[in-house]
C-alpha cells in the first residue's frame, strides 16, 4: 500500500515547488463525501500513484470546507477536485470525481 506524503499549506506547497522545481498536486476533498473517501481509500493507496506523487510533485490535500480561500481562488466546485500546477502555480490540468489509479496516472499526464 503507497503512502502519499500530503502537505497541508498551499502558500508553503508552492514555495517547495519553485525550490524542489516540481510541479504540484492539489487535492480537494470534503469529509462525508463518498466519492473523496474512496479517492483517498483506493487511488492514493495504489503503490504506483504514491510513488509518482512523492517523487514527481508536492502533493497537497485540503479539506474544502476549511479551505474556501483556496476552493475560491481556483474557482472550485465539486469534491474531490485534483488540480494540477506547474512550480508557478499556473493550472495545468484538473479533474473532478473518482477516479482509478491508472486512469488517474494517464490524467497526470495530461498536464503535458
């Protein structure tokens, strides 16, 4: 089972990510939301997607209700919501709902 390292700050995210010169994962979820819950259960536990995340990104994860600064700034309107950012902070791609470790590695991708 993979084991993602999550941060929890987008502002301290983004500064990794300009110094590691690392694209970023951010993850938006809600507690009680079935769809977040089985993303987080299934996809984020497969051992390929935790690699890719731990070694290629800063994965960030917030809950989005304790986050409406961050859910407003990326004009976010369902969960979970994955958005991807260049070292920047300029989107690159995103993707909404659940969705299976190797659809979601082939999402990744698409960020170019």
């Amino acid at each position: 089972m993979g084991q993602i390292n999550w941060r929890d700050n987008w502002t301290s995210a983004l500064e990794e990510a300009q110094k590691l010169d690392r694209r970023i994962v951010l993850e938006l979820y809600m507690e009680g939301c079935s769809h977040c819950a089985r993303l987080h259960s299934e996809t984020h536990a497969d051992e390929k997607v935790a690699q890719t995340l731990n070694s290629g990104y800063v994965p960030v994860r917030l809950e989005g209700r304790g986050h409406m600064d961050v859910v407003k700034q990326f004009n976010v309107t369902g969960a979970p919501t994955t958005l991807v950012f260049d070292k920047d902070g300029k989107e690159l791609h995103r993707f909404a709902g659940f969705v299976p470790p190797q659809e979601y590695l082939e999402e990744l991708k698409k960020a170019g």
